[in-house]
C-alpha cells in the first residue's frame, strides 16, 4: 500500500466525513494474493455477515464456494443464475 495515498486519504476523510465509517473497498483478482479465502458454510450465510469482518478492518476473501446465498453469488460474479421466484 502506498502510505503517502493512504495518510493523504485519510486527512481527506476526516475533513470531509469525520466521524463516519471508513468505506469498504472491493477488487476482482484470480489469484488471492496471500489472503485467506473465506472458508465455505454449512448452510445458508448471507454475504453481509462476512462483510462485518472487513468492517472491523480485516481483509476478507471470496471464492464461488465461499458464498452462501444465492444472491451473493450471482452480484459479485460468481453466478448468472438467479434464485426462483426472486
């Protein structure tokens, strides 16, 4: 990570939005960089319960196996198909 954009950045935010959480940010790789990919779940997960883990400033991983809605699947890339009667 470059510093200076990241100091620069952050007195930007403070400026401009202090007090407000800091934004999540997404990007698509095929390789996953050394992180950890989310390991699958047992049952149904809605993606929004992975993103709290990034919320609190940990990086986060997905694959196609590590989702477990329908939903998260099909808006971040993993899937075209859409759920019956969605």
């Amino acid at each position: 990570m470059d510093m200076k954009l990241r100091d620069s950045f952050l007195k930007q935010w403070r400026k401009y939005f202090d007090g407000a959480e800091l934004p999540l940010v997404f990007y698509y790789s095929l390789e996953p960089s050394g992180n950890e990919v989310v390991k699958p779940p047992a049952s149904h997960r809605c993606i929004f319960a992975d993103l709290l883990q990034a919320q609190t400033g940990k990086t986060i991983c997905f694959d196609a196996d590590s989702l477990g809605c329908f939903g998260g699947k099909r808006y971040l890339g993993f899937s075209t198909e859409v759920m019956p009667n969605f």
